[in-house]
C-alpha cells in the first residue's frame, strides 16, 4: 500500500482492528498478565508504541515497562526485567523480538501480531491478531492499530483510562486527518529546508515523540532526535539553530518551551489540546482532549501528514529502505 493511501486508510482500520482486538484478548486467560510488573517488548515502531500502553498501566498504579527486544538476549535473566511479556512484532518476524520469547518462561508470553501464522504467533502462550492488514513500507496503520491494541489490552487487565473511548476514535482520526491536511502541506515546504528535527513530549506523547523521529528518518531522511520533555531542557535543546526545528507535544511544560524556542526565531510545531494562538515561528496543531492512548493515536497522524509532504518536497518515494540488513526479520 502506498504512503498516502494508508495514512488516509486509518479511521477504517481503526473500526475493523477493534473488534478483533477484543475477540483475541478474550479468547484466552489473562491472569498471568494481571499482576506483578508487565514488561512490553519490542523493536522499532512497536518499541516506540509500548510508551503509551507504559504510561497508562502506570497512571492506575500498575507497574509497567518498555524493553527492547534485544535486552532480553543479554546474559541477564528475563524474569530480573518482569514477571509477565507482551511481546510486539507487526510481521511476527522481527528476530531480537522471537529470540526474547524463547528465554521466557512459559505461560507469561503474549504476542501481538498482524500475521497469525507468523514465528512470534508460534513462539508465545498466546497470541493475538490485530489483522489490520497491508501495511505502507515505513508503518502507518500499524503503529495506529498498535496502540489501539494497547489501549484494549489495558483495558482487559483494569488498568486502562476509564474515559478512553475507542468506539470514538475512528471518528476523531477523521476529523484531525481533514482539520490538518492544509496546515501540514503549507508548512512541508519550510521544514523540509531544515537539517534536523528534534520531537519532545511526555508521558503518552513520549510515543509519539519517539515515533514520530523514526518516521521522519525513514521517509524523510532528516536526522533527528526524541527527548522527553524535561530531559529536553537539561542540555539537548543546546543544539537548535537556524537550520534546526523542533516539533513538541503537550499541553503543559510543553506550551511554555514551545513558545520559548518560537520567540527565539527558531521554528515549531506544537501539537496540543490547550488554546494556544499562534506567533512568529510557531505552529499549532489542534489536537482532541482525550484519554492519553487514543491521544497518541490522534497526535501522529499531522505528523504523518507532514513527514509525507516533506518527503514530495524532497522528491523522495516512501517506498522502502535504503540500508536493509539480513538479520533482523526470519523467514516466513
């Protein structure tokens, strides 16, 4: 599927994955997953995803932590990180993802996957197809219906947002895809003048900071770089100038360093709920007051939208990958 046709593709995809999601979860017994600290483990887009499910497990008091895939394949043992694994994989096939379910123990590994045939759908105690289908070459649909999982996962544990409403969000994505479609192509041409993008946020937002930097290395090609809010302010801000943007998710602390970094006649973009007007060299992206993993949902989709008119600025295809490496997916 091509770039443009999946992001536009999402609020449908949304709808259809839901359902599925739920069937998955309820179809097996979650009592392993209910208790003790839950570890979510992935590699790329998923890894960037888990910070949402992290942060909302963690608001209700639920311990909860985000491992890369390939901690788990050092020498220390898998049960010093949690005692139970959700383990992430869009193909099934990412190798540090397959490799970590096999030093857990069995009975504490759940695998999220959009192939149910696939070596993690095998290699856990049980496994859930989100079946969102084609995916574009650098993931769109997936990292939205990934989070959704997320969101109904923590929901089946009693630990989600009592006010996360995905029945909703289908309905949300369309209204942000259609309110921000002309900002973003107006401010593609700008930042894709730019040498590099830093992307701040926290708590839920710091997936979609995260997220969105891959993004924009995979279909733009820009170096960059995600920061947590406040670790933003101790240090890595130090390296914005004038061939230098920044692109902040927030309402909080988040307005204020917007505003700070704008009035310094550098570029930004902010994408928040709060009621904040524009000014020379920052842009607002209105973003829906909602629970924190149907935000994160809704605040990568401007982004997708710009990090798409960049690359048409650039005369790029977002087609694939340049550098491929032969060990990071197993065959079919």
């Amino acid at each position: 599927m091509n770039y443009e046709d999946a992001v536009a593709s999402q609020p449908e995809n949304l709808e259809s994955t839901r359902g599925r999601v739920r069937e998955g979860l309820a179809a097996g017994d979650l009592a392993a997953w209910r208790a003790g600290t839950l570890a979510v483990v992935a590699m790329g887009a998923g890894s960037h995803a888990s910070w949402a499910l992290v942060d909302s497990m963690r608001r209700k008091g639920r311990r909860a932590v985000s491992v890369e895939s390939s901690a788990l394949l050092e020498d220390a043992p898998p049960s010093a990180f949690a005692d139970s694994f959700v383990l992430v994989s869009e193909g099934g096939r990412s190798s540090e993802t397959v490799g970590a379910a096999s030093r857990l123990e069995q009975g504490v590994r759940l695998g999220l996957t959009n192939v149910a045939d696939s070596p993690l759908a095998r290699a856990v105690d049980l496994s859930v197809t989100v079946g969102h289908g084609e995916d574009s070459p650098v993931y769109t649909v997936g990292y939205t219906a990934t989070l959704q999982a997320f969101g109904i996962l923590a929901d089946e544990l009693g630990a989600g947002d009592p006010e996360e409403d995905f029945a909703a969000l289908p309905d949300q994505m369309r209204t942000v895809l259609a309110k921000s479609a002309g900002k973003m192509a107006d401010l593609a041409a700008r930042v894709s003048g730019l040498g590099s993008l830093d992307f701040v946020g926290r708590g839920s937002s710091y997936a979609s900071a995260s997220e969105a930097a891959l993004l924009f290395r995979e279909a733009t090609r820009t170096p960059t770089a995600a920061f947590e809010t406040r670790q933003y302010l101790h240090g890595p801000m130090e390296s914005l100038g004038v061939d230098r943007g920044c692109v902040v998710f927030g309402d909080g602390r988040e307005v204020e360093l917007a505003r700070y970094v704008a009035a310094r006649g550098l570029p930004v973009v902010l994408l928040t709920s709060a009621p904040v007007p524009e000014q020379d060299g920052l842009v607002v992206v209105p973003v829906p007051p909602v629970a924190p993993v149907s935000r994160a949902v809704l605040e990568i989709v401007p982004v997708q939208q710009l990090a798409g008119g960049v690359a048409r600025e650039r005369g790029l295809g977002i087609d694939g990958f340049v550098y491929r490496q032969d060990d990071t997916k197993l065959p079919e």
